[in-house]
C-alpha cells in the first residue's frame, strides 16, 4: 500500500515535471513559433525522451491546449491587476491594454484554435483550455463592472475578447502600425464603445 505522502511526493514530481516540459515548449514555440511546435522539440528542450512525453501530453495539440491555457491564465492575472491599479485609465482601457500586450507577445492562443478538436467536449485538454478561457472573459466583463448573468453580457465579453484578439493579430504581424493606428488610441477607442455598450 502505498502511503499518502509517497503519492503526494509522486504528485509533487510529477506537476513538476509537467511543469517544465511546458516551460521547454514555451521556448521551443517562442524561437520556431507555435505553429511548428512538435513533441519531439519539446522533449529535445527538456532533457526528455520523446516517448516520457506522452505520459503528459497525448500529442502535439494537447501540449500546445496546454501552453495556450496557461497563457490564458497569465491574461486572466493581468486583466484583474490592471483593473486594480488603473492609471487615471478607466478599469476596462487598463485590462484591454494588460490583455492586448500579452496577446500580442505569444501565438499560442492563436495557434490553439488549430489544435481544438473539431467535435467539442471530446478531451481534457480541451476542457482545460475552456476553462481558462471563461475565466479570462469573466476577469474581462468584471472589469468592464458588469455580470455574465444574461446572453446579452456574455455576447459583449465574447465580441470584447474577440476584438483584442484581432487587435493583438494586427499589432504583431505589424499592420496596426502600417494603417497608421497605435494600440493606446485603439484600446482606448475600444474601452470606450465597450464601455458604453456593456
């Protein structure tokens, strides 16, 4: 029988593990991109054999699920600190530019929409990705000071997340600069009709 704290040790080891297969993917998809992300890469950055990976990942797409999840906390974080602290912003302009800024360093999430089964519900890492992107689009409504209650709100969160989403594919390829638009006057001009809106 195998005691509580030798599985509590093996779950220890094993989150830390897992842990740092993400942080080698991280790099992996920061120097080729997301989109070429592979297990093999990954397990090369980590110092692991490509097979200890499936014990984790059950392929190509979960791990990239993953990354995008854990991106998606991070936004989560950062939109309920920039409400927090605004800088004579108002709450919403202050989480849209804390989220544009982290959409616009990473295509995980972009690269994720690839990688999401074509039949929902049909995977943990999917669910996992879910989740996190609820909890991003609740952190965005609170911000907006609003509730989730009603079709409506959730459909106006979603159109926000949308919007920053397409900002952020503009501002890294470089053709929000190109048509002459800055991120600060189109976050700002989107908290404001979001504002009014919501």
């Amino acid at each position: 029988m195998v005691s509580e704290a030798k599985r509590e040790r093996r779950a220890r080891t094993r989150n830390a593990t897992r842990a740092a297969i993400l942080d080698a993917a991280r790099r992996v998809a920061k120097r080729e991109g997301a989109r070429n992300l592979s297990l093999r890469a990954a397990a090369a950055e980590s110092g692991f054999a490509p097979a200890a990976l499936y014990g984790y990942f059950e392929n190509k797409d979960a791990l990239l699920l993953a990354l995008a999840a854990d991106d998606l906390a991070s936004i989560s974080r950062a939109v309920r600190a920039a409400a927090q602290t605004r800088n004579g912003a108002s709450a919403l302009a202050e989480a849209c530019a804390a989220a544009l800024a982290l959409l616009k360093s990473t295509e995980s999430i972009a690269a994720a929409s690839a990688a999401l089964p074509y039949i929902p519900g049909s995977g943990e890492s999917e669910r996992h990705f879910n989740g996190r992107l609820i909890a991003a689009l609740t952190a965005l409504s609170q911000a907006a000071g609003r509730s989730t209650n009603s079709r409506g709100e959730q459909t106006d969160v979603l159109l926000l997340a949308a919007a920053l989403t397409g900002l952020a594919v503009f501002a890294r390829s470089g053709r929000l600069a190109a048509l002459g638009f800055s991120t600060e006057e189109t976050v700002a001009r989107l908290a404001a009709l979001f504002s009014s809106a919501i």
